[in-house]
C-alpha cells in the first residue's frame, strides 16, 4: 500500500508548487465559509469504514483504500494500484441494525455501493420508544462512482457521483474531496452531499444536508518492529442530526503496521462537542490471510449510541 500522492510530472518550481498550495487552501476556506453554518439530516461519517472507526474516526486525511470513496475520494489517488472491499457494520443498540458495503478502487477510479439503515438518520420524537421502534424504516441505498484529479506533486481533487435511492425515491447526489500531502504530513478536508438530495414525502421525508470534515496525520515509517506509523485527527464543520440527537465530531486515533506489513493495530477515540457530552473509544486489528488480502476488524464502545458496535471486511489490495 502506498502513502503518497503519485505525481506523473514533478516540478522544482516554487510558483507552481505554491499554485498547488494556494488552490488547495481556497477548495478548504470556501468549504468553511459556505457549509459550516448547515446542520444536517444524515449518515454520520463513521457509518462504514472499518479501519476508519478503529482509529475512532479519524481517516479524511488517511483515506488511502476502496473505503476512500466514501471518507475522501482525494485519497484514492494516494492508494495501491488496485482495492476492494466487502464490509459488514453491526450496531450496539437496537442490535438489528446494520450497515453493508462493497468497494473496489484504482488510483483514478472507485466504485461503491452501500446499504446504510434510515432508522439512524432521523431524530426521535418524544413520541416514540427510542430508536428501536424505527428498525424497520428501510435502508439508503448508495451506488458511487469516484474520480480524482492530480494538481502537481501535492494536492489532489477528487469527487464521487452518487445515485441514491430511499423511500421510494432515486435521485443524485455528490461528495468531493481534497488532499494534499507534503513528506508525510497529510491534510484533507471532505465535503458530503453537495447537492442535498431528498426522498419522500411528509413525516417520512428524508433530506441529506452537506457534510464538511477535515482532517490532519503523520504518516511515515516506523522503527523497530513497526512498518508504518499515522496518528491522525479530524473534526466535523457541520452539525449532523441523528436519532441520538446533535452530532458533532472531533476524533483522534493511531495506526500501526508491523511483521512486514501483516498486522494492523489501530485504536482511536471521539467525543461529540454539541449538545450533550458523549465519547467513544475503538479498537481495530487487520490480519494479513496472505499476500495482499486482509480481515480488519473494529470494536467500538463508549457512551455515544450512534458509534456503539463492531465491524469486519474482508480487504484486498496490491
């Protein structure tokens, strides 16, 4: 797997490289200035993505396999020639609920489809017995497809075409993504559901608000043992309201890869910075089964409902 962003023409040019800086930096300010006043009706971030949610949630700026297409399509760019995954997502509470996914990617091209439950993504009324009485509302059905653009040596832009389908509805949607890497040090900003799609009608109307996270990590070699370290953070710009209230995130986690590439230990921990006070704390493991073919694994506990649960995907990457 690889950590850098491929630049097919290198340039010693210090305009062109601050060029690059400059248009990643404008693509980030507009992204706050437009979209961080939205509070938003949706699928947090941390919905799918296992080695995501074992580093607590802290991967915009990780994003370097097939999950890139839903956490930053930017990241795609900076991954192997080659990946996919199969995931299943189970929550805590109610146990029924659960989300599936399938992603394959190449460094300018990703394909996606995932199955996220709605029950998670409407607040509860006062009215109704937690979020149990809604385990049967359906499902959000996502097909993507992601294609990024290199800008020099540095900085990659990215988007993901969605068609998406809810409550009897199909409509379009779009993410798009940033990163620019500067010798290991990672940064990237996402921006999720740029159009704001909606389904149905009613008490049953679902609407999809924009989503901004950004997010920072050191990525490099280890020493000793250790193949490769990331220690990331990220944090939302933008409210998401769920079926356990106001979500805001602020996330940190660690990756670690050891044995020759066979093992992954990541860990991670974030906490909701609106509204009521909750936190969370993950773990995840990756066993390499053989060359380039992976089981990751994530458990996440904590007092924040909408992160409880665990997860497995089977990865392959070359």
């Amino acid at each position: 797997m690889q950590n850098s962003i491929p630049a097919p023409h290198r340039s010693s040019s210090p305009a062109f490289a601050h060029s690059c800086i400059r248009a990643f930096a404008h693509s980030c300010i507009s992204a706050f200035l437009i979209l961080l006043p939205s509070t938003v009706v949706a699928q947090t971030f941390e919905a799918v993505g296992i080695r995501a949610q074992g580093m607590g949630g802290a991967f915009v700026a990780v994003a370097d396999d097939a999950s890139a297409t839903w956490w930053n399509p930017a990241g795609l760019a900076g991954g192997p020639y080659f990946s996919s995954i199969l995931e299943y997502d189970r929550a805590a509470d109610p146990s029924a609920l659960r989300a599936q996914g399938f992603a394959m990617s190449f460094p300018a091209l990703g394909l996606s489809y995932y199955r996220l439950p709605i029950s998670q993504m409407r607040p509860t009324t006062s009215t109704e017995q937690g979020s149990a009485s809604r385990e049967d509302e359906g499902v959000l059905s996502e097909f993507g497809a992601s294609v990024g653009q290199s800008l020099g040596n540095h900085v990659v832009l990215a988007s993901t075409l969605h068609l998406l389908h809810a409550e009897g509805d199909t409509n379009a949607g779009l993410d798009l993504g940033a990163m620019a890497n500067f010798s290991g040090l990672r940064i990237g900003v996402t921006v999720k559901n740029v159009t704001q799609p909606s389904f149905g009608v009613g008490a049953d109307r679902l609407d999809l608000r924009r989503q901004v996270r950004t997010g920072a990590a050191l990525v490099g070699r280890g020493r000793g043992g250790v193949n490769q370290v990331a220690l990331a953070v990220d944090a939302d710009l933008t409210t998401t309201t769920t079926a356990a209230g106001d979500e805001r995130h602020l996330a940190g986690g660690l990756e670690l890869w050891m044995a020759q590439r066979r093992i992954g230990i990541r860990g991670g921990a974030a906490m909701n910075t609106i509204g009521e006070t909750r936190s969370s704390a993950s773990g995840g493991l990756s066993v390499a089964v053989r060359s380039g073919s992976y089981l990751d694994a994530q458990l996440t506990g904590g007092s924040d409902p909408m992160r409880k649960g665990w997860g497995v995907d089977f990865r392959v990457t070359f």
